[in-house]
C-alpha cells in the first residue's frame, strides 16, 4: 500500500457498471479537488483491433476456442503490473490509449481500434485510477492486484450483480449475493 501514491482499481466485465461506478469517482475527485491519473484497461491490450482480429482468426484456424480479448496472450500484464508498482513507490508510470472509436481518434490524428504511443503519466497527481477487467489479475507470472490499495470488482450474473471490495489493509470483504 501505498499512502503517498495510492491505487485505486475497478474492475468488471461488460454490463456490470464499472463505467458507472468511474464516473462516480471522477464526481468526487472533483468535488473535492483530486487530480486523478485515469488509466484504461484496453490500453493496456497487448493488439490493436486488426491485430487482434487475425490473432482470433489464426487461433480460430489452430483450434484454440480459448484465445480471447481475457486471457494473457492478448493482455500485457506485465506492464500493467509494472504501471501499478512503479506509480505506487514514486507517482511515475507510462500509459497509452485504446482509441475505441472516431471521435476519440480524431485529436490523433489515427484509426479507431489503435494506440496512442506510450507517454509519461502527468505529474503531480494524487492518485492512480484504474478502469478495466484486469486490474486485480493474479497468475503464475504477474500479481497486478499486489500494488493497488482499493480494488473493487463487480460481475454480473444471472441472478444480478456480485461485488467485492479489498484493500492491502485488510481481507477481502465476501461477495454479495
């Protein structure tokens, strides 16, 4: 944990308002004057969309039904995990953007469904702000979740909506139901 650049994670998949919940805290952040390092989690996938589409299509044609926009292959957690220790030890880190659409490639002047280039986080800010399915990501190579302070991360399922908070400073708070 860290108390000088803390890490605040939300994680979640499609439909189970991660989006909603970020902008929450971009209310409070500012509200109360908070200058806040807002990460993607698509920026930190490791193809652009045609990339990926022919990455699919190869898998596809070698009878991997597994490779998906989820699984390590197509992620760089790596750096993700990197982004995560080196802002909390030192406020620092290099970010890019997914550019989803037209209107938000336009100011750079690229095709939707590719990266911006790798930049240095702006500096001076008081947080970090995470948005994505991987910000709590733990395998046999990389343990994202390790750095970030708050780590919230909500599912759907067909029942509803499944939370669960954890913070370095104490255990996992249980789903709900």
């Amino acid at each position: 944990m860290s108390t000088q650049h803390p890490i605040i994670a939300i994680t979640g998949s499609s439909g189970a308002g991660t989006t909603s919940v970020t902008r929450t805290f971009q209310h409070i952040f500012r509200r109360e004057k908070i200058n806040a390092a807002i990460v993607e989690g698509d920026s930190f996938h490791r193809l652009n969309r045609t990339e990926m589409r022919a990455a699919m299509d190869e898998a596809t044609r070698n009878g991997n039904d597994h490779f998906s926009h989820f699984g390590p292959e197509a992620n760089l957690f790596e750096e993700l995990e990197a982004l995560f220790r080196g802002y909390g030890a030192s406020g620092r880190g290099r970010i890019r953007k997914y550019l989803h659409d037209e209107q938000e490639a336009l100011p750079y002047k690229q095709e939707p469904g590719t990266f911006t280039p790798w930049e240095d986080l702006p500096e001076s800010t008081d947080l970090l702000f995470y948005e994505g399915l991987h910000g709590g990501v733990v395998t046999d190579r990389v343990n994202v979740a390790d750095p970030v302070d708050l780590l919230w991360c909500r599912s759907s399922t067909s029942s509803g909506f499944r939370s669960c908070i954890a913070t370095s400073r104490c255990a996992a708070i249980p789903p709900r139901p």
